[in-house]
C-alpha cells in the first residue's frame, strides 16, 4: 500500500555497486572492470594463502599487464591488527583501491580497510558462503570478540562461478541458508515497522524476500561441483547485497538469526560458520513468527546445510543460551525475540523444531 505519510518524505541514501561481473573465467576481464570504473595505479590486493593460489597471483598479474600495480597482502585472520597493516601498505602506496580476494577473512579485511582509508573496494570472491561479498559491513574480532561493524560496500564484484564451483560445498551450502534467512529478517523488519514505527523499505524487503523465495522453490537443484548451482547461489547473495544497499542497512537480510548466530560466535566453543548459523536461527525464528518452519527446514536441508545442533557440531546448551541473550546483541534492531525468550520456552522452541534432541 502506498504510504501517504508526510513525514517520511526525508532524504534517504543509497550507494549500490557499479560493476557486477559474474561468469566463467572472468578474471581476464579484471582489467576491463577496474578501466570502466575509472582506476588505475596502485592497488593493494588482499588474500590468503589459499585464495593467493586460487586468484590473487593471477589478478595481481592480468591487472599488472594492463597497468593496475597490485601490491599483494597476505593475511591469516580477520582482524584488527591485519586490516592496520592493509592500511598501512595503501597509503604507503597511495593506493587508489583496496582489492580483497577471497572467501571470507580477505573480503572482511578488505573493505574495512577501504572504508577506514575512503579508498573504492573490489571485491573478487573464491566462494559464496555470506552476502558479505556485497554488504557493506565486515565481520571483524577485535579484542577477542567476533564483531559486525561498518565497511565499505564494494564499488564492483567480480565472481568467477568456475573457481567458486570448485570450493568446497559446505560453503556454497551455508551461502544458500543466508539467503534463506532473508525470510525471518522480513518477518522481524516488518514487526519493528508495526510496533516500532521504524522505517520500511517495501522495495527492499521485496528484493530480499523474493530472493530467498528463489532459493527455496530451487534448493533441491543446487549441487556440488555444478556451475550453475554457484552462479544462482551468486546471484542471490548479490540480490540480497543489493536489498541492503537500497535500505541503507542490513535490516533485510539481518533480523534475530543473526542476533543468534553472532551469539554463538561469541558463546560457542567451536562456531559454525555464519550461514549455517543463521539458517538454523531461521528455523526458530520462523517458528516464532507463526510462520512456515517446516518449509525453510526442508529448503536448507535439500542445499546440504545444518538444520539442528548436531548438524552445527553444537551443544545444545549452546544453541538455549544463544537463543535466550541474542537480543542483547543488538537491542535497538528490534526482532519476534523481544526483550528476550526465557529458557524454558527457548528449549520448548528447539525441540518442536527439531533444532535440538527432544528427550
Ligand atoms: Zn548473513
């Protein structure tokens, strides 16, 4: 319904990216990419030691060919001392970009060092397990914790689907259930819209939602080792970046499964990984909502992602106590959690779901 309500009329900003190049073997066109945005001198280029092998070398060398110097930053983690260094080597090198390479921990670096410096981001992704390959915010720990702060979203996204096919499915599987956890971030976005008056982006949210209804209704063709599973499995992450950028935050894409799954980063003894916690939240969440759990268990399920504690090598003890404090991780992003789940129904909650064992 159009909303006639004047006082809404305010300036409202978004910055989406420029380029999008996804395909087979596009690194050959990183040159062609960084002309059309108008760059060109120096770049600091950060990976690991793996995506060094996978893409970094051959970026650093087709740019290098065509007058892009990229100076190769090699890092171990995501975190603040690393991105220090990234910084550090960009003004040394008066680097007109920050190129970040990689999965996660190089894209995470990466554009919050650029956002840190104002320099544009290009992010070039090896796999597709996180819409951090298009969002403009990065997980970082800093002093221990794991931490979702501000970054720069990047300014072109360069997805080569053949090296991406070749990761390892447990990443493109916890890519799917992000997508898929757009479906409970709607639900809590539309409740803070109702109770909480907060801003609402109904072209956002359709964005987001479609795109997680894509995933669902094609789950069961996404497969290992299969091209074209990686380019959709793409598509949709940059769809849902996109659903971000137009609502100015991550309120599309982020909703209590998040608040849950960056809980248990900081509860769990051993974390699963980000995608796989939230399609997990997703579930619970869903449930709250009086919505179709059933419906997004069997979709994570058929992409190859963990629908339980068990499946998230979790204790379920983990899984109540991220439940029971995930409201507390961002409070004014209010969500179904509240002001808090108690325990008892936290446990009431997962064992209907099946999250956890029920005797
Ligand atoms: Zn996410």
């Amino acid at each position: 319904m159009l909303d006639l309500d004047e006082t809404k009329n305010r300036p409202h900003y978004t910055e989406l990216p420029r380029a999008l190049l996804v395909g087979h073997d596009v690194l050959d066109e990183v040159p062609g990419v960084m002309k059309k945005l108008n760059i060109s001198g120096e770049a600091v280029l950060v990976c690991d030691e793996m995506t060094k092998k996978l893409a970094g070398n051959k970026v650093a060398q087709v740019a290098g060919d065509h007058g892009l110097r990229c100076h190769m930053i090699e890092i171990v983690e995501a975190g603040g001392d690393e991105a220090q260094r990234v910084m550090d080597l960009a003004k040394d090198k008066s680097a007109n970009v920050v190129i970040g390479v990689g999965g996660g921990r190089p894209i995470d670096v990466a554009k919050y060092s650029a956002y840190e410096i104002e320099t544009p981001f290009i992010s070039i992704p090896t796999a597709a397990s996180h819409d951090g390959i298009v969002s403009g915010r990065a997980s970082l720990h800093i002093k221990g914790q794991k931490k979702s702060i501000a970054a720069r979203a990047p300014l072109g996204v360069i997805a080569d689907t053949h090296i991406i096919s070749k990761s390892p499915h447990r990443l493109l599987a916890s890519g799917c259930a992000d997508v898929i956890s757009n479906v409970s971030a709607i639900m809590d976005w539309e409740l803070a819209h109702r109770l909480k008056n907060e801003y609402f982006s109904h072209y956002a949210a359709t964005i987001s939602l479609t795109t997680a209804k894509m995933m669902m209704e094609n789950a069961h063709y996404i497969r290992p080792m299969l091209e074209a599973s990686a380019r959709f499995v793409v598509k949709a992450l940059i769809s849902s970046g996109i659903s971000m950028a137009i609502a100015g935050s991550s309120r599309p894409a982020s909703g209590s499964e998040h608040a849950f799954s960056h809980c248990l980063d900081q509860l769990a003894e051993k974390p699963a990984l980000h995608g796989e916690q939230c399609g997990v939240g997703t579930i619970l969440a869903t449930y709250l909502h009086g919505g179709d759990w059933e419906n997004v268990r069997e979709a994570l399920s058929a992409v190859g992602a963990p629908i339980d504690a068990r499946g998230l090598g979790l204790k379920n003890e983990e899984i109540i106590r991220a439940l029971t404090t995930a409201h507390t991780i961002r409070p004014e992003r209010y969500t179904i959690l509240g002001d808090g789940i108690d325990t008892e129904a936290a446990w009431e909650v997962a064992k209907i779901t099946g999250v956890v064992d029920s005797e």
